[in-house]
C-alpha cells in the first residue's frame, strides 16, 4: 500500500550531493516525493574522510543531527567532534565543513530550511574561515 506522507528511506533513489566525497544521500522529505514547500530531510551515509568539502547556502539554514559514527564539524571559528545523538547548526550563509572521523560509516540525518533541492545556485564553495 502506499502512502502519501509516509517516507521509506529504502524506496527513495540515492545520490552523490556535489561538493561532498565518500557520501550517499537519500531525500526523505521535499517537494518531489510529499510536496513540502519549507523544509527538507536527507538521509546521508558518508565513508570514513568523506564528507562536505568547505561550502555555505546563501539563505538556507542546515541541521544535522549523527545517528551513527563520528564526525568533526567546523563553522563559524569553531570544530567539534560529533558523537551519535549529537546535533549541529550551520546558519545561512555561514561555511562549514563535515568529515566522518569514524572507521565506519557515519549516518547524519540533514534538514535544511528552506529547502536546498540539491541546487547549485544555492551553495557557495570555497575556503572555510
């Protein structure tokens, strides 16, 4: 049976986000799939040193929440070292990175407001400051 509003990470098609390395994303909520209009979760397992490479989202705000692994983030002048239940915030506009730090894979849970879709014209790569 399917639903409308019921997301099975399982059925959704997987990607390579550009910017990223070692990562396999998988978009459970966004417009395509159950027509949200202000937010967006992806569902990114991403190999050991894999992750985003320096990058920022003019207006999108992002969250990230491990589930599994370790990984080490970086924005705004700080580093932290992220352990499963851990959540970061990177604001709109701010470069950051993201590396996994664990010998297996790490599984985030990613939201971004308002959604980012994937959209080059929506990041900005470059040096972290």
């Amino acid at each position: 049976m399917s639903h409308r509003y019921l997301v099975r990470a399982g059925d959704v098609p997987g990607y390579s986000p550009a910017n990223h390395t070692g990562t396999l994303n998988r978009r459970l909520i966004g417009a395509e799939n159950v027509g949200a209009k202000h937010v967006e979760v992806v569902l990114g397992v991403i190999e050991r040193n894999g992750g985003a490479l320096p990058h920022a989202h003019p207006g999108i705000e992002q969250v990230c929440y491990l589930l599994e692994g370790s990984a080490r983030a970086e924005v705004g002048g700080e580093t932290f070292d992220m352990q499963p239940g851990d959540t970061c915030f990177f604001p709109a506009d701010a470069m950051h990175v993201f590396t996994v730090t664990s010998e297996q894979p790490a599984r985030v849970l990613v939201i971004y407001s308002p959604p980012y879709a994937e959209s080059n014209a929506r990041t900005a790569a470059g040096k972290q400051e």
